[in-house]
C-alpha cells in the first residue's frame, strides 16, 4: 500500500510524495532535490532544513502526486 505524505521544508517549497512509507518517502524527496535544484545551491543543505514529514493518507490511483 502506497501513502502520502506531506514534506514541508523552511528553505525549499513544500511536496506531496508518494511512498509506501516515510523512510522512502523523505528518500524520494532528496532524490528529487538532487534532480531539480540549481547548481548554485547545496541538496544537503535544504535537505537538512526539513521541518516536518507527515502521513496525509491513503495514496489512490487518480491522484496526481510525485
């Protein structure tokens, strides 16, 4: 079974990910920092300013979430 959940982050914009768990889900929203940020900033760094993971619910087929 796959959950949202909800990644707020005080540096960075806040994301929804889909995730069977939050291990995954905070390894998947790394992962996709890695991807999408400038060269001019650190991952790590923002990375490292997450301020709260918190399990939304239950993920369905029609959601449209990373």
């Amino acid at each position: 079974m796959e959950y949202i959940y909800q990644i707020k982050n005080s540096d960075y914009e806040t994301k929804k990910v889909v995730a069977p768990d939050m291990g995954a889900a905070l390894y998947k929203y790394k992962k996709y920092i890695d991807e999408h940020i400038s060269i001019d900033y650190s991952s790590q760094e923002i990375y490292e300013n997450v301020t709260s993971c918190e399990l939304v619910g239950v993920y369905q087929e029609n959601d449209m979430i990373m």
